[in-house]
C-alpha cells in the first residue's frame, strides 16, 4: 500500500502496472512519467518502464491491511486494458471481495472493455467503478459505466480538455471533476467545470472538485465560485 496523495482517495495499490495510450486525456499521462522515473530508480515492479506488467505478488495485500482505507486500484495503470489477463483481473476483484473492509476505487477510459467483462465479474458494494470522460468526445463511456452490473458509479471527468455538454447523469453516484496538472499542461476553462458542477446539483450528485490543474498545481488551488467542492457519497466513507 502507498499513501496517496490524490484527494480523493486514500492508498493506492498497483497489482498492473504499465499501459499505453488511447485517447488525448493519456498525452501527459503522469503514471507515465512517473514510472520512468521508478524505471531510472530501479524500482522491482518498473524495471519494464511503462509496459503492461502484471505483479502476482501483490495481489493479496490488501488482506494484510486491517485498517480500512479507500483504495485507489490500478493508479499507475488501467485494470481493463486489452492486455490485463482476464484471470488476473478476476483474481484482483476476488481480493476486493475477501478484503472487504475497504474501499476500491476503480478508474478506466476502456468502458469497451468493461462492458466485454461486466458479466464475469463478481461486483460487490465495497467496489466503486468509474470511467474517465475528457470531452464531449468521450461521453460514450458513461454508456457504458451505466449498463454495466457495478453497484457504485462515478466519472472522473479529469483531465479535462473541453465542454461535455449535458451527458446523461441517471444512475451515476459521484462525480469527480479537475483540470490537468504537471508538464506541458493544457489548461482548463471556467465554463466547462461550472456546467459539470451545475447538473451535478440538478441532480442531487456529490460532487468534487479537485484543482484548476496547470504546471504550479498548488498556487492555482482548489477554489471554485469562492468554496472547496469536496464532495463524497455517503457509501464511500470508511470506518
């Protein structure tokens, strides 16, 4: 388990490492760049760099940890790429089902390939799964998200790169929203967080706002309409 420094989550636990790029939300992927820099350390689980890697030695970690957390899954890489073996992905959803005192949170931009899954999958409600939604472009994976049989739903629309418009909101859980941060950073407007935030509260969805982003993430802060948007469900606390 490492601590995170994500706002929105707690630890984060990394059983696949590596991945490849997909969509324009991946270009200034920070998993990537900081998996060059474990690579350049010598890092055990990086010594493949960015490749797809997958690490059976860590997927029973957290049964050894008592304290209940909310769980990250996967941040240095996406669960369901193309490539993550099936039975390795079901041996990871059987660790979140025994160690079920946490919390998982898991993030994908490959809805596709969480639909091709959804029906083997042994879902449970200490699993949060969630896509991530850049543009109006990318609306569709919300689709998919919806019709899929996880019992807790959210969108990270993060790194945010452009209006989504008023994509369907019906059955989400939570919603989590953010401009891109670090390196060649693309900066986000007012307009399309504010539209986010807005059918939020129309609808009655938590909603958290986690930075304005850029290369100085920490000056640029949190603010938003002169308050901190650090929503949760009520479902996710941990005890």
């Amino acid at each position: 388990m490492a601590k995170s420094s994500i706002e929105w989550t707690e630890s984060t636990w990394n059983p696949i490492t590596g991945c490849s790029k997909i969509s324009p939300g991946c270009k200034n992927c920070y998993a990537e760049r900081m998996a060059r820099r474990l690579h350049a350390m010598r890092q055990a689980n990086y010594l493949n760099g960015f490749k797809l890697t997958v690490h059976p030695h860590t997927v029973s970690l957290p049964l050894s940890w008592k304290k209940p957390q909310m769980i990250f899954v996967n941040s240095m890489s996406d669960l369901f790429h193309a490539q993550a073996p099936k039975d390795f992905i079901m041996e990871i959803f059987g660790t979140m089902n025994k160690a079920c005192w946490h919390m998982y949170q898991i993030l994908t931009k490959r809805a596709e390939q969480l639909t091709k899954l959804d029906s083997m999958l042994p879902w449970s409600d200490n699993i949060w799964m969630g896509v991530t939604v850049e543009s109006a472009d990318y609306v569709y994976r919300i689709d998919h998200l919806r019709e899929s049989r996880s019992l807790n739903k959210f969108i990270s629309f993060e790194p945010l790169l452009g209006s989504v418009g008023r994509p369907n909101l019906k059955g989400i859980d939570w919603v989590i929203a953010g401009g891109e941060s670090g390196p060649g950073a693309r900066l986000v407007q007012k307009e399309w967080i504010t539209e986010i935030r807005d059918q939020c509260i129309e609808a009655g969805i938590p909603f958290f706002f986690k930075q304005w982003g850029g290369v100085r993430k920490k000056k640029n802060g949190k603010i938003l309409d002169g308050r901190v948007w650090n929503q949760f469900p009520p479902r996710l606390a941990v005890a």
